[in-house]
C-alpha cells in the first residue's frame, strides 16, 4: 500500500477559518495535540485544556497557551472559562476530546470504579465543559465538537463501559444541538483506532506515547483489528483532524447533530 503522505492534506482549506478562537479540551493528547498543532500552522488561535500530567509529559509548541483543569471539577472549570473569557472574550469553536479507555474486560469482571471512572470523563465531563463554555460561544457561528467512538454504535465484548459512555456522549450532544440551535451547532466525530497513547489509557493517565493494538488485543487480535478495516492501516491522529477541522467552519454551516464516522471503511452505518 502507498505510504501515506500528510503533506497532501490542505488543512487551511477544511473549515475553521484563519483567527478563528479554538479551545481544544485535551489538547495535549494524541489526536489533541494534531488538532492544535495544525490549527497554529493555518492561523488558527488556539488554547489547550488539559491535566497538569497531560501538560508537562506532552508539552506543545513553544508559545501555545494551555490552561490546566480536571474536566470533573467545576470550580476548576469556572476557573478556565474565565481564563479564555479574559484571553478572548468569545469563542469560535469548542472541541472535547478527554476521554479514557481499557483494555478488552468484560462486564462480569468489571469494576464498579472502572465503570464510574469512563462515564465520569467519557460523558460527565462534556457536560460540565459544554454547560460552563457555550456562554462563550459566538453566537450564529459558534461550533462544538465532542469526540464520541466508532464503539459507540459498533460494539465489541469487552467495552461495556466505555462504548455506554460514547453512545451516551452522541445522544447527548444530539439533544444539545436542537437546544442551542440556531446559535451554535453541535456535531461528533466518531473516529475508529487510532495510534495514539489512548490505546494504553490516555494521555492524563500516563500512558507511552507508543502504545499498540497488541498491548490491548495481543498478537492475533490486533492482526484481526487490522485485516476488518477495508483501509488497510489504523488511523493517525491527522486522519481525524480533518473532519474535526471540517465541523468547526463555515463549510458545515448546515449540519447539526450530527455524527462523522472516520474508521477506514471498517463500520459503514
């Protein structure tokens, strides 16, 4: 298969336009860290939120503003929105992308505290985050992005937690866009694997940059991972960058509630 090449990719041209104000949640993260990065190289101004951890292991190119918060504390949250209200006054477009996972385990060996802790960052902190940031929406133009999972819709055993918490996450967000509509649209990304340390638990939980299909499926199950997607590959952080990119501009402008499913070909809703 042709080796990919990412200098293909006009991203200046996918939607969020040139000074649009971007708060990435997560920012710091695999697929965060993209979006922040590609979004400074077009002209975006963007800030990234994420936990102190996430911050100091992954730092940002040198100048990019990152503000620390627990997206399940809302004294802390207050504290960030007041951050970016100082920085920018409005908001042009808001992405949630903190999340976490585990390993294949199945319902009857799960524990309660696992179970709490993925609809805790999964589902309860896009609520707190979406609740304390869209009074800095720019209304008419103002766009959210949660970023929910292809195990959402298409499940596997063993991610009894996590795809309850990225169902919920689409419904919710679908419930939020006709509440804020017209004002501010609200749409999911809703990516397949991806290369990122979220396959070894999320960046705010420590885990290798490196991290593989093998650690979570082993030998032959992340040989079997592959061969399902049509594509050929896993995803890269970049792959998912783009639709995000895409819903946050103009382009969108008539989409609402609606979810972008990008997984190589490998669940076809």
């Amino acid at each position: 298969m042709p080796e990919l090449d990412l200098n293909e990719i006009d991203f200046a041209r996918l939607g969020a336009p040139a000074g649009a104000r971007l708060a990435i949640v997560g920012g710091h993260g695999g697929i965060g860290q993209a979006v922040v990065r590609r979004g400074i190289e077009i002209g975006l101004d963007v800030v990234a939120l994420d936990t102190p951890n996430a911050i100091e292991q992954y730092p940002l190119p040198e100048g990019t503003r990152s503000v620390p918060v627990d997206v399940l504390d809302p004294d802390q949250i207050a504290v960030a929105v007041n951050a970016v209200r100082e920085h920018w006054g409005q908001l042009d477009g808001l992405v949630y992308l903190s999340g976490v996972g585990e390993r294949p385990t199945p319902v009857s060996a799960f524990g309660i505290d696992q179970w709490d802790l993925a609809q805790d960052v999964n589902l309860r902190g896009a609520f707190l985050i979406s609740k304390a940031f869209m009074m800095l929406m720019k209304p008419g133009t103002g766009s959210m992005v949660f970023i929910s999972s292809g195990l959402a819709v298409n499940v596997e055993a063993g991610f009894g937690a996590y795809s309850a918490s990225k169902a919920g996450l689409i419904a919710y967000a679908k419930v939020l866009a006709k509440e804020l509509a017209p004002s501010i649209r609200v749409n999911v990304v809703a990516p397949g694997l991806v290369q990122t340390p979220f396959l070894g638990g999320g960046t705010g939980r420590g885990a290798a940059s490196n991290a593989t299909l093998e650690q979570w499926f082993g030998d032959e199950g992340a040989k079997a991972m592959r061969a399902a997607i049509p594509l050929g590959r896993v995803a890269v952080p970049d792959d998912i960058v783009a639709p995000i990119l895409f819903l946050l501009g103009p382009a969108s402008r008539f989409m609402t509630g609606q979810t972008l499913h990008v997984n190589g070909g490998r669940y076809l809703p």
